[in-house]
C-alpha cells in the first residue's frame, strides 16, 4: 500500500513537473508572439513609410515635369509674340498714330 501512494506521489509531482513545463512553455510562447507581433508592425510602418516615399517622390517628379512643359509652351509663346511684336511693331506704332492724330508717320 505504501509502494502505491509513493508510485501516486510520483506521478503527481511528475505531473506538477509537466504542467509547468507547460506554464513556461505557454509563457515563452506569448512572449514569442508578442515579439512577433512588434515586429510584423515594425516591418508594416516601414514598409508604409517606404511606399509613401516612393508615392511622394513620383507624385513630385510629375509635378516638376508638368512645370517645365508649361514655362517651354510659355517661354515659346513668348518668344513668338517677341517675334511677332518685332517684325510689326513700325506697323502697328503707324496704325496708332494714324488713328490718334490721323496723319502716318515716316
């Protein structure tokens, strides 16, 4: 009888043994996801910061390509009226003065 409540005795402190063990083993594994999880949302925010970058850097490089198409389609207009305004200007000074005091100059 006493060999069987020693051989219970055993197999209870073995089983207190093993349920701790597996109370430090659920303790290591939270620890373990609660690792994982920082960095799973490390890796995101990095990875979200990245991508606004990248969405920041194209969206600026249209910007400064739509700029520079719009000063040469002004710099050209300008120059054709520069153009225009020096190959008439006699011309329309003339019409002017014409018009203003009614009589042509030159």
């Amino acid at each position: 009888m006493e060999e069987i409540i020693k051989k219970i005795m055993e197999i209870e402190d073995r089983a207190q043994e093993i349920i701790s063990d597996a109370k430090q083993a659920d303790n290591g594994l939270d620890e373990s996801i609660a690792e994982k999880s920082k960095e799973i949302e490390a890796d995101i925010e990095r990875r979200a910061h990245e991508r606004e970058e990248y969405v920041k850097n194209v969206e600026e490089k249209d910007a400064e390509e739509k700029i520079s198409a719009v000063k040469k389609e002004l710099d050209e207009k300008i120059a054709g009226l520069e153009s225009k305004y020096q190959a008439n200007k006699e011309t329309w000074v003339n019409g002017i003065v014409e018009n203003v005091i009614g009589r042509r100059m030159n």
